[in-house]
C-alpha cells in the first residue's frame, strides 16, 4: 500500500477488495472518492458519511443513455433530439424538462446504475484503487445505496474456500454489532452463529468451536455477518490504519468541487476507455473560537467516550442541544485531549486509547455540526433518543433499562418462535428462539424449545443437546426439560442415555407419570 500524500492513500485490489474498501469506508464515515482500475476498466465511487451516495464507469452499459435503451424507456430519434445525452446530469435534467420520465422514475434509474457499477467492480480481483478524501460532490448527484444488503448478498456469492482464507489470523477477534442493521433476512444458520456471541469477543478458532459447522462453511458466514454490519472485526489488517483514520476525521477541510463532466462517446461510436474527472479546489476551514468546557480528567473523558452509545453521549450534551454548543463542546475537548498533545506517551496502551477517543469524537462532531447530516443520524437514531429521553424522566440507568430492554426482546422472539415450533415450521422457529437465547442466555425454557427446535434439524443434533442441556443446568429440578431430554435420546437411538436422564428425574420425582411411561417403553425395547 502506498500512500502520495497525507490524505490519499493507494492499494491493491488483490489485497483489499472492493466489498472489503466498502465496509471500511462506510464504518469509518469517510467523505471522498474510491478510484478502481482494472487494466481499462475504471470506475469512480464518492461517499459522504460512509454512505455511498454515487458511481460512474467508463463501461458503456452502465452509461444512462444505454439503461434507457435497453430497457425501452427511450428511443434512439427521442435520445437524437437531446443536445448532451452522454453526460448523466444533463441527461438527467432534459428528460425532466421534457417529460419522458419522472424525478422517481429518474432515481430508480440512477439507483440501479450504481448497483450495478458496484457489483461489477466487486467482482475484480485485480487492479488498484485510490482512495482521497478531498472530492465531494453537488447535492443533485446524490443517491441513497443499501449498503449492507448489496454487501452481504455479495459475501454469501463468495465461494467458500476464498472465505476461509481472509480469516488467516488466528489472533483477530469478532464480536456482535447491536443494533443489527434492518432490513436483512439472516439464514437459520447465520443467525444460530451470530446469537452465539452473547455479548462476548472472540477468536476465529473460538467461532468455529461454538458454530459446530464445517470450517468452510463457519468462515463463509463470518465473512458475510462482518460484511453485513452485524459483527465487528478487530485485529486485522485493515486497507485504513488508525493512525490514517484519525489524520482523515481531525482534518479540517472544506471541499468545494467543480462539477465533473466524464467524457463518454455517442451510441454510433466506440466505447469510451477513461473516466475523466476535472480539477478539485481545496479550501481550509476558517478556525473557529475555542471555548471553555466544564473541568474532565482525561481518564474521565477517556471512559465517556468508550462507553457512549451514540454521539450525543460522546459530548455529554442532550439529543435537542443547539448546534453552536456542540461546535463549543468539541473545540473545547479538541484543545485539551488532542492526541497530538500526548506525544510522550506514544506507542503506549493510554496512547492509543486517546487516539481512539479523538477519532471517535471527530466523527461524532462532522456529523452533528450540520444540520441535513445530524437530521439523517437523528432519524437512524430516533429508537434510541427516545429510549434516552425515557430514561432521563425515570431516572433509570442505562444497564436498567437495557435489561428491561432485552426481557422483553427475549419473551417477544420466543412467542414467536414457539408458535412456529408447535406448527412444526422449524426452519422459521429456529432464529427466533435463537434470539431469545441471545438476549435472555440465564432463561431454561427458552434454552429448552430452542434445543427442541434444533433437533428437527440432524445436522444440529450436537446443539440440540447442548441446548437441552443448558436448560437442565440451569432448572435441575424442571421434570419437562429432563423429560424433553430424554425424549430427544430416544429419538437419536441413545436409549442407555436417554435411561439414565429418567432414572434421574425418578430420583427427584418419584411420581412422575411420564418418567415412568418412558422408562417403561425403553425396558420393553
């Protein structure tokens, strides 16, 4: 990786993927421009927050004016009529004022066409890329891409065997993202390895104990939940290094950006081979007035920052405060606890942790300074600032009221799962019950149907179990899981252990009617 400037920063496809550079870049919350080449293909993708928001390629059917005319929305003699039909925006603007299409219909298009830009260029394996976050682009070019769905769909077409191999290091760790991104349906079986972190980290090898699946296939969902949003993955290496996304975040730059005019060839011509971006004009943000913030020790603001849940809580100020305190809260923690100020203690463990913070802070200020990006963050967020206003009139803690939170995620998964179960649709009853377990791991019951439901499935016997087992440790004195138990042996063909589990529960409860009927049939086999 080779880097021409402090702020651009240059690799190999081979290296970091596009689907991996996505990930990043959306997690980070970078602004710029990703430029791919693979030998004459060259594509152009810019980001505002993370989220990628437009693409262009030099491939012409991914140029508008050729979506049109092969889906038949538009004529060659209509497309002749329009002065400039081979840039987009001005295409854009004419079938507008012409009425050929509508502004909806026109954002489908656009849409669709980055889709497809990125799933091209996802599927190269060769060739480089340059990221710079000095590019922005004019609000009329801006479109809402569902990241996490395009990113996850590409990570389960992976084959296997290249899964496996980008979890070389046996040292990284992985642990669940909460929330989980919306709008995803998760296999029975990604949803059994994603309910298996239970608040924890852990290792690769540690995952591929706990899933029970085969190598390939334990790596292949890994890989597509990290690339999904639904776990975090530490200790790799990454294509952007702390230290560069620390200098991108404390930058202090406005982008103003002429806007760009790729120079594509008419219909009747050859396809065009270069996309060609014009000139970037780089301001500096004016300085503004540091103010005084209320007296915080560095540890103290170090534990603020690391436990926050969401930006609001980094600054310590509540979700309706006045921008221009934030913009004061933040210059203020900036003067004092900028890393840069800590140069003694550099390559020290404290170190980082200020790096970290100062990172984090960064980014909570770019995206609550102004008002259409703190807009979009306060809608994502909505859940969870009313959860905090709640709190705040109650007077709960924030442990309080997640665990009031997750008792009733747990009994709502549950019934769910339960009705699925004794309508003997398992496929569907096994993630629900999953996720009960997840969110209440000390309840037998739910430990029991869940065991229960995993059993439909052979390949899950050795879960099954486990499960069955977990609600027997954990409510010894229950008749119906050990009951459920042994049910479970005697289907399996383990009739010694399925014995021994009711002589057992006989011990304990002597009357047991159905212990008895049981233990009975089996002496009879």
């Amino acid at each position: 990786m080779e880097s021409s400037n402090s702020l651009e920063i240059k690799g190999s496809l081979q290296t970091n993927p596009l689907a991996e550079l996505l990930h990043e870049i959306a997690r980070h919350q970078f602004n710029g421009s990703l430029r791919l080449s693979n030998e004459t293909n060259k594509t152009v993708i810019y980001f505002d927050a993370g989220e990628t928001i437009f693409a262009v390629s030099n491939a012409r059917r991914h140029r508008l004016f050729e979506m049109l005319l092969q889906m038949g929305k538009i004529n060659q003699d209509q497309l002749l009529v329009i002065a400039d039909f081979t840039s987009d925006a001005a295409l854009k603007d004419n079938l507008l004022k012409k009425n050929l299409l509508n502004k909806s219909e026109i954002d489908a298009l656009f849409k669709r066409q980055i889709g497809d830009i990125l799933q091209t260029a996802a599927l190269w394996e060769t060739g480089e890329w340059i990221f710079s976050p000095l590019v922005r682009l004019k609000n009329e070019m801006r479109f809402e891409i569902v990241l996490n769905k395009l990113l996850i769909d590409l990570a389960r077409t992976l084959p296997a065997g290249k899964a496996a191999q980008k979890f070389r290091n046996a040292h990284e760790a992985f642990s669940a993202i909460t929330p989980m991104p919306v709008g995803i349906n998760l296999s029975p079986h990604e949803w059994f390895v994603y309910s298996r972190f239970e608040n924890s980290a852990f290792t690769r090898d540690e995952i591929q104990s706990l899933s029970g699946l085969p190598e390939t296939a334990t790596f292949q969902i890994l890989y597509s939940l990290w690339l999904g949003g639904f776990v975090k993955r530490q200790n790799y290496h990454a294509a952007f290094s702390e230290r560069y996304v620390s200098a991108v975040v404390s930058a202090r730059l406005a982008v103003v950006k002429n806007e760009s005019k790729p120079i594509f060839q008419t219909p009747k011509q050859a396809a065009p081979s270069a996309v060609k971006i014009e000139s970037i004009e780089v301001t500096e943000t004016p300085v503004e007035e540091i103010a005084a913030v209320k007296p915080i020790s560095l540890e103290e603001y170090l534990v603020r920052v690391e436990s926050a849940t969401n930006y609001y809580e980094i600054f310590a100020l509540p979700h309706d405060v006045a921008t221009p305190e934030i913009k004061k809260t933040y210059f203020g923690l900036a003067k004092r606890f900028h890393p840069d100020l800590f140069r003694k203690e550099a390559r020290t463990a404290l170190h980082q942790r200020i790096q970290n913070a100062f990172t984090k802070l960064a980014r909570a200020y770019d995206t609550l300074k102004g008002a259409n990006l703190r807009e979009v963050y306060d809608f994502k967020m909505r859940k969870e600032i009313a959860e905090m206003v709640e709190r705040q009139k109650t007077g709960a803690t924030r442990e309080e009221a997640d665990t009031q939170k997750q008792v009733a995620q747990a009994a709502e998964n549950f019934e769910q799962g339960f009705n699925y179960l004794m309508n003997e649709e398992y496929e569907a009853a096994i993630p629900c019950l999953a996720r009960a377990v997840f969110f209440a791991p000390d309840n037998a019951r739910f430990h029991a149907y869940y065991g229960k439901a995993l059993a439909a499935d052979a390949r899950q016997q050795h879960r099954a179990e486990a499960e069955l087992q977990t609600a027997v440790k954990l409510d010894g004195q229950n008749a119906d899981y050990r009951i459920m138990l042994a049910e479970f042996f005697i289907d399996i063909e383990l009739l010694k252990r399925a014995e021994g589990e009711l002589n057992r529960l006989l011990a304990i409860a002597p009357d047991n009617h159905e212990a008895r009927r049981l233990l009975d049939s089996l002496k009879k086999k």
